[in-house]
C-alpha cells in the first residue's frame, strides 16, 4: 500500500531539490526524517515537511499500516515553470534573470 505527497511550484531550483532528494531515497521513513533534520540545505525542511504528508497521508488511507515500516519508494523534483526576470546592466544591456521552480512528489510504501 503507498501512499504520496506533492508539493507544487516551490520556489527553489529542481537540482538544488534533487541534491537532498537523493539523501533519503529507498531509505526508511525514520531514518529519512533524521537525515533531513541534520541537512543544512535549507530545502530540507521543505522536504521534512512534504514526507510527515505522506506518512500521514499513508495513516489515513490504511489506519493498519506501520509507520515503522514504511520506506521511501519514491522521490522526485520535477522541474516547474520558470519566472523570467530582467536585470538592468550596463551601456544599456540586459541581463535574463530565471527564477526557476520545481514540484516535489514523495511516495512512500510499506515494506
């Protein structure tokens, strides 16, 4: 039985996710919460947050299923859309700024 969250249009680039996501993937559900609280990466709070949803999430659709047996099968940083900004440079150039996006989606089953 698995069980997901999503988070969509978090405003931090899909590699600078991906980085932490790797962390805690095929790991247990504990053992990936305490990975996250030690990281320094400021998305892994985020993250933190998005895996207590889908441990909670794995609670209500099957009130039988152990927390302590649950593991992360799946966790992915898609990339979202793209803010485009402009910077002002000089002799009348501009410079593109891209203020980039992603979609977390954490799965978690029980082993």
């Amino acid at each position: 039985m698995e069980a997901m969250a999503i988070a969509r249009f978090v405003r931090v680039s899909p590699l600078k996710t991906d980085r932490v996501l790797r962390l805690i993937r095929g790991q247990q559900v504990d053992k990936a919460q305490e990975i996250l609280a030690f990281t320094k990466r400021p998305i892994a709070t985020r993250i933190g947050k998005i895996l207590t949803s889908a441990v909670a999430n794995a609670t209500v659709k099957a009130e039988e299923v152990a927390v302590d047996r649950l593991f992360v099968k799946l966790a992915v940083a898609d990339p979202g859309p793209t803010l485009k900004r402009i910077r002002p440079r000089a002799q009348g150039r501009a410079n593109r700024i891209l203020k980039r996006m992603t979609h977390i989606k954490i799965v978690v089953e029980e082993r």
